[in-house]
C-alpha cells in the first residue's frame, strides 16, 4: 500500500505543491507575497431617487471595479 501527499515540498525545497485546501486562520499572516491587489475606488453609496440616476451610480461602480482590474475591460463593439 502507498500513500500519495497532496500536499508536498520537492526535493530542495524550492516548490511546494499544495493539492488540498490551503486554510489561513484568524490571527495568522503570510509574507513575502507581492501586493498586486488594488482596490477600486471608493463608490458613495446611492442616494439615487429615480432608475435613471441608480443606473448611473451603478455605471460609476461598474467603471471604478474595470479600473482597478478587477473586472474585464470591455469589448470593443464596430
């Protein structure tokens, strides 16, 4: 009988394979990550009164989430 790890450091140590689930505890912390998370900018909440102005509002968030990268960009249409 043998044993397959999910999870494993390769000899030398400079890849390790994580298979299963990686869970980080409260109060734990990672480093050594790069920061290429950017949060988009701040979005007021609506004070919208008609739809017309809400689908503005949510246009603006639309816009601000594209920009920051955490939503594709449009497609160019012809």
């Amino acid at each position: 009988m043998s044993y397959n790890a999910k999870n494993y450091t390769e000899q030398g140590g400079e890849k390790t394979v994580i298979g299963g689930t990686l869970e980080i505890l409260e109060g734990a912390s990672v480093t050594g990550l790069p920061s290429s998370f950017t949060p988009a900018a701040n979005q007021a909440d609506s004070t919208a009164t008609t739809i017309a102005l809400l689908k503005d509002d949510f246009n603006a968030l639309l816009a601000k989430l594209k920009t920051a990268g955490l939503m594709e960009a449009d497609t160019e249409t012809e």
